[in-house]
C-alpha cells in the first residue's frame, strides 16, 4: 500500500513559526490563486513564489524563495522589483513562475487591472537575483489579471490571463512567447480564447474566467476556464480546450476545431463542457496524468434558490477517449461530519500516475458570508488516489483552528511535459482582510513524502 508523510509546515512569509502569529506578513491571497503555478523544482532545490503585506506601510510584495530540498532550511528570499511609475501592487498580485529551456527562471505578477510584469533571473536556475521587471506587450488587453503558463517541448511559453481592454471589455487571453539563450522573451499577439458575451450583446463589464493551462504527451495544450459574469452574478457554464499544434489552432472535447472565442451565444453551447441556470461554479486547475488525459478541478457553489445546506462541492471530471467521466470529492471527507464539503480544490499527478488533491474543506455551518471562498472553517487536506479516483487517502495538511480560514491551498503541478516527485504545496493561513484590528496572515509551506 502507497502512503504518505505530511512534513512539518513552515511558514515563508516571515521567520514565525506556524501557529504563532506575531510578526506575520503575508497577503490575505499570498498563496496565489488556485489556477496560478507557484512552486518549481529542479535538483535538489525548489522555487516558491509568494505575497506578502506589509501593515504599517500598508503595501503588498512579490517574493521569490529557494528551499533545500529534504530540509526545512529556505535559502534565499528575494523581493521582485516594481518599476518606478508602475501602479501600486494589491493582493491579486502574486506570481506564476516558471523555467525556460535554458533554466531562467521567469515570475510573470501584476495587481488588480494592470499590465503584465515579467521577471526573469540573471542565471539559469538561481532565484537569487532577477533583471528589472518588463511590460509583456499584451495590447489591447492592458489592464490584466491572473496568470498560468506552461513550457513545451520546443521550448515555447504558453501563457494564459485576464485582460481588460479601454472599452471594458474583459476576455480570457492566450499569448506565446519565445526565449533566447540569454532568457529574454519575444512576445506574440494575444488571442482571444474565451468571452462571457452572447455573441454581439453584453460584451463589455467585469468577467472572471479561472484559466488554466496544462501542457501533455506530445506538447498538447489543455486549458479549463468558466464563463462567470457579473451582471448574471454566477458562472452558469464552463469550458475545456486543447490545442495538438502548438495553440496555432484549438479544439473542444470532442475534437473539433472551433472559432474563437467561445462565448455565451447559443451557437458555442456544444463547444462548453456544462452549462446550467441552475449552476454557479469556479473552475480551480486543470492536470494532465499519465496516459495524456485532462483532469479538472471545478467547485460548485449553492444555487441561491437552494437551502445553504444543498450546496458546495468539488468535482473532478476527466477527459478519456471523448468521454467524460466525474467524481464528487466530498463523500470521501465524511469523517469529519455530515456538514463538510470540499470548496476548492487544486490537483496534480507524479512521476508514478498518483492523483494528488490539495483540498479545503468547509463547514457548512459556517457562518462567514461566502465561505466557500475564505470561510473561518476552512482546512487545508490532501486526498491521494493510487488508482485514478476511485478511492481516495484523507491526510491533513493544516493546524486546526476554528477562528482562522487554512485556505488557497496551491499544490505543487508540472509546468512541461516531465512529471514531478511527490509534489508540495502552499496554503494561506489568515482571513481575507489581514488590515483588520489584530488580524495577521502567513503563507506556509508543506512538503511530502510517499512510501
């Protein structure tokens, strides 16, 4: 039988330990967002990007860290520089990190509605010292949010984020990028993917899309994202593509090649995985295992027709010969009560085909407004299947603390076609508002180890 040991958790944003909140200085999102990749390893180090916050000068930073791996000990932690003039950071501002073909290392950040910041460092696999910060060329699409990217195996970057044009028109955006030997990138035009409009009608105000990319056997690209939309206040559907070219062209699950961007019209309703009035869901991340398929993390939240009870949950829907196929997660944590759900949930899979679940589960009793999202119950666990969602192993990850939300937790998942060891993860220990009376965050570390 495969099991696995939960290391001891340490804390990155400041030198605390985990359950003492003194000096704590991490964002109330510092672990990143569910769809955002912030840990890369290589040899025996590791790479972890944060956000901190700091409350007497009232302002947020990016960090960059390198642990030893197989020990406790973070060698470095490095602050990533903001241009002078740039808009000030805010806690939508943590990194995607990733690593080109010859080992640089890029940290892609930016706040709430800003342009694209990428950081690339001054030696191949050294986290130690970066270059200054460039603008991505990401027009029209200035005012961005959000990032994932993945590598390929001819050494492209494929990066996906939120954009906002001058016409306040928000869309899911798709950019590649070439590097040189020296790590500089060359940037393509964005292409729309994605857009919340119904076709020519209500094209323009706030959208969210959780984009999501993984890259697979033979460099295929998978991307997940849901089509939320604030004048309906939910995201009644959500949606899977893949690209066999190098995104050059891009296809649905059933392998047709579509028009972009998919959007809310009726024409694109075959195109999206499901659509529902009575459904509101939040893509989290998409992984692909070993035989090339995606699997996908989506949260469901309760209609709000629906009693409070009736709601929250996490799927995993897996894409295998042109089927899909789904699993419920939160019957497998029924040993912590009736009342828990899985509200949130990243995923990935090793170098042996083992699923990994870096789940958050909440009390339905909770009594936090929308605490599917950062509720004062939330824990942070690990689900680990041998074989592919059948059964599932509970292990837990975070402290509890009933007056603190254990919550975004990011596990480790592979940014090129080469699969990871046994991943780790970041969680967020804190509320959402860290400038609250006596109100701090920390961002913590958790390694594993399978046996």
């Amino acid at each position: 039988m495969t099991n696995l040991v939960v290391h001891p958790p340490n804390v990155v944003s400041d030198n605390d330990p985990v359950g003492f909140h003194l000096g704590d200085r991490g964002s109330d999102r510092g672990s990143g967002y569910w769809k955002t990749n912030t840990i890369l390893r290589h040899c025996d180090k590791l790479f972890a990007t944060w956000q901190s916050y700091d409350p007497n000068a009232n302002k947020y930073d990016v960090w960059v860290g390198t642990n030893q791996l197989g020990t406790s000990i973070w060698l470095n932690r490095v602050k990533l520089l903001i241009p002078s003039g740039y808009n000030a950071m805010d806690d939508h501002g943590g990194a995607s990190i990733i690593a080109d073909s010859s080992g640089f290392l890029h940290l892609f950040y930016g706040p709430h509605h800003a342009p694209m910041l990428e950081a690339i460092s001054t030696n191949p696999w050294d986290a130690s010292a970066f270059a200054s910060p460039q603008i991505i060329p990401t027009a029209p699409w200035l005012k961005t949010t959000y990032s994932s990217v993945v590598l390929d195996n001819v050494g492209t970057l494929h990066f996906l984020y939120r954009g906002r044009s001058s016409n306040d028109e928000w869309r899911m955006i798709y950019q590649r990028g070439a590097t040189n030997i020296t790590g500089m990138t060359t940037w393509q035009q964005p292409l729309v993917l994605a857009s919340t409009a119904n076709g020519n009608s209500d094209t323009t105000g706030y959208s969210l899309y959780h984009e999501t990319i993984a890259v697979g056997r033979k460099h295929i690209l998978h991307v997940a994202y849901q089509l939320y939309k604030q004048t309906i206040g939910a995201a009644r559907s959500w949606g899977y593509l893949r690209s066999n070219n190098g995104g050059a062209t891009w296809q649905d699950a059933n392998g047709l090649v579509v028009s972009l961007p998919i959007d809310n019209s009726p024409v694109n309703s075959s195109h999206l995985v499901e659509s529902s009035t009575m459904m509101d869901v939040r893509v989290c991340n998409i992984a692909v295992d070993l035989n090339g398929d995606p699997w996908i993390s989506v949260l469901y939240l309760a209609h709000p027709s629906k009693p409070k009870l009736g709601g929250y949950d996490t799927k995993l829907w897996h894409l295998n010969a042109g089927k899909w196929s789904v699993i419920s997660l939160s019957p497998f944590i029924s040993s912590f009560g009736s009342s828990w759900r899985v509200a949130g949930a990243t995923i990935t899979f090793d170098a042996q085909g083992v699923l990994y679940v870096a789940a958050e589960r909440v009390d339905m009793n909770d009594p936090t407004p929308d605490s599917w999202w950062a509720g004062k119950s939330k824990e942070v666990i690990v689900l680990m299947s041998t074989d592919m969602g059948q059964t599932f192993q509970v292990y837990p990850v975070s402290p509890v603390d009933p007056a603190r939300p254990h919550w975004l937790a990011n596990i480790e998942r592979p940014t090129t076609t080469a699969p990871i060891p046994v991943p780790s993860l970041l969680y967020t220990d804190g509320p959402l508002n860290p400038t609250l009376v006596n109100q701090t965050t920390d961002i913590v570390f958790v390694s594993f180890y399978k046996y």
